[in-house]
C-alpha cells in the first residue's frame, strides 16, 4: 500500500493505517431503503424503448435501467446552499476532491429529540485542526439503514449547535439523521441557514447564492456509521455522484490513521 503521512499540526503526525471505513447507506431500488419526509421510494425498471427492453431476463439483449429518486429523501445525500436558494449551485463541484481531516463524534439522543449546543459540546473535544465533522447518533440500530422518518420521532439540531460547529470553521458536516432541521419547521430550515451562512428564516426572504457566506460547505445527511468504528481522526474522501443538482447521492470514505 502506498503509505501517506498526515501532518495536522506540529504535534499531530499520522499515517493511514489501509481501513477504510463507508459511510454511506447503499442503495437498493424498490426494496427497503431509508425514507425521509414521505417521498416515494427510489425505483428502478428496465428501459423501454422502440420495442426494446433493457432486461435480459425478458428477451432483451442488454440489462440498462431507468432510476426514480429523490436524493433528499431516499438515503445518503451530500448537499450545497443550493437546496435553499432561487438561483442553482451543484454540489458535485464543491466536495474536496482531495481528503479532508475528519473528526468522528458520537452523541446519545436516547433521552432527547433535539441536539442543542450543549450537548454537542459535551460529545465534542474539539480539534481545531480538522474541516469535517462526522456526528454519529445513538442508539446507532441497524434500522437506520431502512427507517421511515416520521414527524414525532426524528431528531434534529438546533440552529445554536450548528453555529458551534460553524465557529470551529467546519466546512463539511456529516449527520446520520436525515435532516439538520426539525421534520416540521415551517420551511423555516433554521440550521440549514445557520451551516450555509445565509440570513435567519423568519425574514422569509428568498435567498441567493451571494448572500451565503460559507457558499463553499457541504452537508451529508442519512449517513451510517457501524458501531465498530471508534471515535477518532480520519481522512475524509467524500465522494458524491457528478450530478450538476443541489443535492446528490454520496458515499463518504473515512480513511482510518494512526499517530507515528
Ligand atoms: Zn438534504
């Protein structure tokens, strides 16, 4: 393996250890997925055209599909402050497409919905050399990766707790719930605003892209992290697919390292 040392600061030296550990919640069309906000399933058919059929098993002389999805709502999602203006920004041109030091961070919400800046920095021993955060919720059960969110249940964080993460400069915030905000909020999406830097809701003012100040951030939601990865310093590679939309499907790497 080619071995890569990482220098965080003058008394932080790494090196990659070779475990890579996926984040992401893979996709299976039509069958159980995670689910946000009611919107449909994410599908896949064969392509019908002109009488042919994408699908070998029917007479067809190759297998090529058609999907149906809502990257918001149907898994593991990397998004831009283009999900909250008038005018368009992609996100596939604002993930690193170098690694970023990552720092992964568990919070218990067993007695909580909501995720307030108190207990963040509870859960959180800053480290004022890394530009992502990888949050992981507990209790972490395997049903994440298929859970139907519904209003009553779904956690979320408080515009206050996202504006300690944003005060520690990071640029790239990964969640395994399936939104910053409240299920319900009446569109105000408070901790979206707060993250992407963009005037508080209650002007209801549309919003563009000029009016962010942290334009260059990203956010990955319905993530999910096993329970064997420790809480700890990685290299992020948060790959998203090269789709030119607000928000598109992404399979973050976390790239364990160990100190020299
Ligand atoms: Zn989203």
């Amino acid at each position: 393996m080619t071995q890569l040392t990482v220098t965080l600061s003058d008394d932080q030296h790494y090196q990659m250890t070779g475990d890579v550990h996926d984040l992401s919640i893979r996709q299976t069309f039509n069958e159980q997925q995670p689910n946000h906000f009611g919107a449909p399933t994410a599908t896949i058919e064969p392509l019908e055209v002109d009488g042919f059929v994408g699908d070998v098993a029917s007479g067809g002389s190759c297998n090529a599909s058609r999907i149906t999805m809502v990257p918001h709502c149907n898994g593991t999602h990397t998004e831009c402050v283009g999900h909250l203006t008038k005018d368009f920004l992609a996100v596939d041109e604002l993930c690193p497409a170098l690694p970023v030091a990552a720092q992964l961070i568990t919070i218990d919400i067993s007695n909580r919905k909501q995720i307030g800046a108190e207990a963040l920095a509870q859960s959180w021993s800053i480290n004022p050399h890394v530009s992502a955060l990888v949050i992981r919720t507990t209790p972490n059960l395997n049903s994440k990766q298929y859970r139907r969110y519904g209003a009553e249940d779904t956690a979320f964080f408080t515009p206050d707790a996202v504006a300690l993460i944003v005060s520690q400069n990071i640029d790239h915030l990964l969640i395994d719930l399936p939104s910053l905000d409240p299920y319900h909020d009446d569109g105000k999406l408070a901790a979206h605003r707060v993250f992407f830097g963009l005037p508080a809701a209650d002007t209801q003012a549309v919003v563009s892209v000029s009016e962010s100040t942290r334009a260059h951030a990203t956010l990955t939601e319905m993530i999910f992290v096993p329970k064997t990865i420790p809480d700890d310093l990685y290299l992020l590679n948060l790959q998203v697919a090269p789709f030119a939309i607000d928000g598109a499907p992404s399979r973050p790497l976390l790239w364990a390292l160990e100190t020299t």
